[in-house]
C-alpha cells in the first residue's frame, strides 16, 4: 500500500471538501492496489465523495442476479452458500448445487441448515448501489456487481430475517443486530462503495465516520482487486439454479431467495458469461446535462483520455501519474489533468 499526504492540489491526491470531517486543508493520496494492502478503513472513507442519492428509475430487473459471470458452473448464490457454509459442504457437482450445510449469520448469530432460511445479501444493496453511482453504469457493470463473487465482501450468506430487517437501508438507518460485526460490516460496506466508486450521501458517510472514530476505532481492512466487466450475449448467459423470491413483506430492493427448482440445471463454461480482462470505469464522464461527471480521484477508470471532474478540477483517465509512471498492471486511473 502507498499512502502519503500531500498538499491539496498535489498530484493524484484525493481532496475531500470541508462536508466531510477530513476538513483539515490537507489530501490524502490513498492507493489501493491489490489485496495484499492493508488500510485503515477510515483512511478509505474519507476517500469517498458525498453526494446526494440518484432516487429515480431503480428497477430490481436492471441487476440481473444469481448468474454464471465467471463461467465456472455455479451460479452466484450456490457459491456464496458453498462459500459462507460452516466447515464441507454437501454439494450436488452436476448442477452444483449445496444440498447439505451449516450456516451462521453473521448479522444477528442466527445458525441454520435449512437453506431456504439463507439469503445471499448484496452488503450494499442493489437499490443503495444505483442511488449511489450504479445509475450511470452500462448493463454489463450492473450484472457484474449483482454477481460478483471475486471479492467476498459484496455478498454474504445471513439469515432471511436480518436481511428483510434491513431491506435497503444504509448504515445511518440500519446495523447488524450483533454489535461485535459492526466494524466487520462498516469495513466490508466502505470497501464495497470505494471498490465500485460509489458515493455516499451525508447522513450515511457521517455514521460510518462516527462508528470509526468511536467504537471501531483503528478498524483496518484488506485491499481489492479492481472488478472485472463481463460482456452480455443473452443467449449464452447461463441460467441460475435457484429462483430468487421476494415474499410480502419484503422491501423490493432486499436480496432473497428460495430453494432451488428441482427441474433446473447449470450449462457449464460454454454457456457462461465471458469475463472480460478490462476494469469497470468507476463513473460515466458525462452527467446528463452533458457536463463533466464527477469522479473519484485515483480510482480505476476507462476509457483512457476520458475527462472527469472533482472539487472543481478536472481529472483524466490515464496510464500514468503526472510524472509520466505507469500505473501498476496497466491499469487506468483518475488523476489530475496538469
């Protein structure tokens, strides 16, 4: 990891306005590179932007889910059930389906064998996702993001009631029930948005702030990988195992589902979904009024030359810093246009 604080202004710096608590006429240039960084989760909320929530348009069918993005047979919720699942599992290897298990909910301490008891939650929920940046992302980001199993933050196995109790609340309306996975859950919801360059609105980025000056105080987190694009071709996306169902009381935008269909199966990698080796661009580069988007500073980003803007200055998608060093992998970033 390579953290550094510079003048504001400096290049690649992540300046963060006086709305925020990092008030302090200074940046923080916070570069998360891979998994093996270790950070303060505090140090990557404070690279968030705080914006006011996108509230129209959300549809639950924009974020088609339960799919084979990474071709390797088992559908997003089989492997987060086969993943989370206390010690071996049982699982059926024709349709890759985990017939026997134990789980524990992390959320509220709830242990079950019966799988149609467990929900595969999106941490930040489809619908907190599109209010926040996701309304601006191609059809392939959001299949992406709605399946993604390369980094085990963005989905978990909880018990069905923690996670209707939560619908798609954010961290200023709801919080696990057991206190001891809140700094768990704050880390996890923060890698989540800086991972997918989210926004937060003020309310939410202020009790994440709270918690991690105060009871989760010095909490770190592990870096990321940037997430991959997968590129939609309906006839070979493969069909999910399981039927996602929502029951009454359940918000629209809460993640449930129920057991399998006993007739479905999965079509293995010539059916599935090709993983492309590009980055997801963390944001469009023009907003509707065709203006400059806003981005967030030293996040991945696409296509190269691309131009952003953040605090009132303008940033380019590019291979390299100011100083002409490429970035690592080849990977594009935000940075500063000089």
């Amino acid at each position: 990891m390579k953290l550094r604080v510079a003048a504001a202004g400096a290049v690649l710096a992540i300046s963060v306005s006086a709305a925020g608590a990092f008030a302090t006429g200074r940046a923080v240039d916070l570069r998360v590179e891979s998994p093996n960084d270790t950070v303060l989760a505090i140090d990557v909320l404070k690279t968030i932007p705080i914006q006011n929530e996108y509230t129209r348009g959300y549809k639950r069918s924009l974020f088609p889910h339960w799919r084979d993005v990474d071709g390797d047979g088992c559908d997003a919720r089989e492997q987060v059930l086969k993943r989370d699942a206390l010690g071996l599992p049982q699982v059926d290897p024709f349709r890759c389906f985990v017939v026997e298990a134990d789980w524990l909910s992390p959320y509220d301490g709830r242990k079950t064998t019966d799988r149609t008891e467990v929900d595969i939650d999106h941490t930040v929920a489809l619908k907190e996702a599109w209010d926040s940046g996701a309304w601006q992302w191609t059809a392939e980001q959001r299949l992406a993001y709605a399946n993604d199993t390369s980094d085990s933050r963005t989905l978990i196995a909880v018990s069905s009631s923690s996670n209707r109790s939560k619908g798609d609340k954010d961290p200023s309306n709801w919080m696990p029930q057991l206190r001891g996975f809140w700094c768990t859950y704050s880390a996890n919801w923060i890698s989540v948005k800086a991972r997918w360059g989210m926004s937060m609105d003020q309310s939410e980025w202020g009790r994440l702030n709270n918690v991690l000056s105060d009871t989760c105080a010095g909490t770190t987190m592990r870096g990321w990988s940037p997430p991959a694009t997968v590129a939609i071709a309906p006839s070979t996306i493969a069909p999910s195992t399981t039927r996602a169902t929502t029951a009454a009381s359940t918000p629209s935008s809460t993640t449930t589902t129920s057991a399998p269909s006993s007739t479905a199966a999965t079509t293995r990698s010539t059916t599935a979904t090709a993983v492309s080796a590009t980055t997801l661009p963390t944001s469009t580069t023009q907003a509707s009024d065709g203006s400059l988007a806003t981005i967030r500073p030293g996040a991945f980003c696409t296509p190269e030359g691309a131009l952003g803007t953040y605090g009132g200055r303008t940033y380019v998608c590019s291979k390299t810093d100011a100083k002409g060093t490429p970035y690592s992998n080849g990977s594009k970033r935000w940075r500063q246009q000089t």
